[in-house]
C-alpha cells in the first residue's frame, strides 16, 4: 500500500491564482479530511469527508472548496490564492477499528507559498 | 469552549525518561490521539486512548483520566531521534472524526 499520497510536495501561486491539491489513499478508508498547519497555531481542520459524495467543513473552510466522488480521492481545491493561505497542507485517512478506536494516517504533505 | 493545553518545549537527556502533559477541556469527549511530528515531516500515530488507565507500546506509554481531562505519553530510554514535537489532540464525542489539536510540545534530546 502506498498509504496516504499528496502531490504537489511544494508549490508557488500568485495572489489571484488557482490550484488544487491532490490527496489519494490506497487503503479504503471511508473518512478523509484535509488540515493546514501555520507556525503557533498548530493544526486546523479546513474540510472532511465521511465517505464519497459526502463533504463538510471543517474550522477553516473559506476559500477551499472540496468533492469526493470517489472513495480513493479527496482534491482540495484554492479558489483564489491569497497570501493568507501560505502554509503547509495536509491530507489525511482514517478508519474504525472494531474495538470503537481509529487511527488516523496523514500524507507527506503540501508546502504552498503564496506571493 | 474546547481548549487543550501542552507544555510548548521539554529539553530530556538521552537515556532517560520524559512525561509530556496534555489538559484538555471539551464540550464532549470520545478519546485522546497522540502524535510524533518530525521537523518537515507528517505527523505520525502514537496512540489513542479511550479509556482511563495506561496503555504500553514499547518504549512509549500513553495514559489517560476522563475524569480529570488530563493526559501524559511518556517516553523511556530516549534516543536522539526522539527530539520532535508531541502532539495531543482529542475527539469530539458528537463527531469523532473531527479533531481538536494541541499546539505540540518541541521535544530536545540532548546527548
């Protein structure tokens, strides 16, 4: 298994501009979710997914949006590139084991500049 | 309010042993994760507890009190490539899929 993958690995936008971030997981997990983590702020959930066709937000969802049509992709997508949004990014799986517990993979992660 | 307090940096001695703290207070709880994050890295799996008491793995431990919305993972016989940020982060019991973060403790090992 290749487990949770993301690419870019690092990216440069111009304030204006769009992207999206690629996430693909390779273990079925029904729960996908995308974080971005700033210097003291530690992580923030930005959108999560309970399984394909089914979205949400999370604390910081604007200026992303997300689709999950299928259960192995979760693409986040930046409208409108601003510099706020310099940080790095990270996917995420997850799934329950019987027991009532989970655990939770992250991909390698997206480093974005945005000028 | 949801809040989880970390101590932000533990300097250790390789060899010895560490317990880095985590408090949290949330409007509901289903179990606590602890991560290993390496500079530039991804955070890793360390545990997640459920239920009170101490649960082993190897050269780490994970403990949790429900009661007392308190935490600790303890590290023994500390390697040099222990030195990375522990992060703490609970479950919310209306959604246990939605994480609350700790801002991570910096973790030195110092030969």
């Amino acid at each position: 298994n290749a487990g949770v993958t993301q690419t870019p690995k690092f990216q440069v936008l111009k304030t204006g501009q769009s992207m999206t971030l690629q996430c693909a997981q390779d273990m079925n997990h029904e729960y996908m979710s995308w974080y971005r983590q700033d210097p003291g702020m530690g992580l923030r959930l930005i959108h999560y997914s309970v399984g394909a066709g089914i979205t949400d937000q999370g604390e910081v969802p604007n200026g992303y949006n997300v689709s999950r049509s299928t259960t192995e992709d979760f693409p986040l997508r930046l409208l409108s590139a601003a510099p706020s949004q310099t940080s790095v990014y990270f996917c995420a799986s997850s799934w329950a084991r019987g027991d009532g517990t989970y655990e939770q993979y992250f991909g390698p992660g997206t480093r974005l500049t945005v000028t | 309010g949801q809040n989880i307090d970390q101590p932000t940096e533990m300097t250790a001695t390789e060899g010895a042993i560490v317990q880095i703290n985590c408090t949290y207070q949330t409007s509901g709880f289903n179990g606590l994760f602890w991560y290993q994050q390496h500079a530039g890295e991804a955070p890793t799996f360390l545990s997640y507890n459920v239920l009170d008491g101490l649960e082993e793995k190897g050269r780490f431990s994970s403990f949790l009190s429900r009661s007392k919305g308190y935490s600790y993972l303890l590290l023994k016989e500390l390697q040099m490539k222990d030195s990375a940020s522990y992060l703490c982060a609970v479950t919310n019991a209306g959604n246990n899929r939605k994480l609350i973060w700790g801002l991570g403790t910096s973790l030195a090992v110092n030969p």
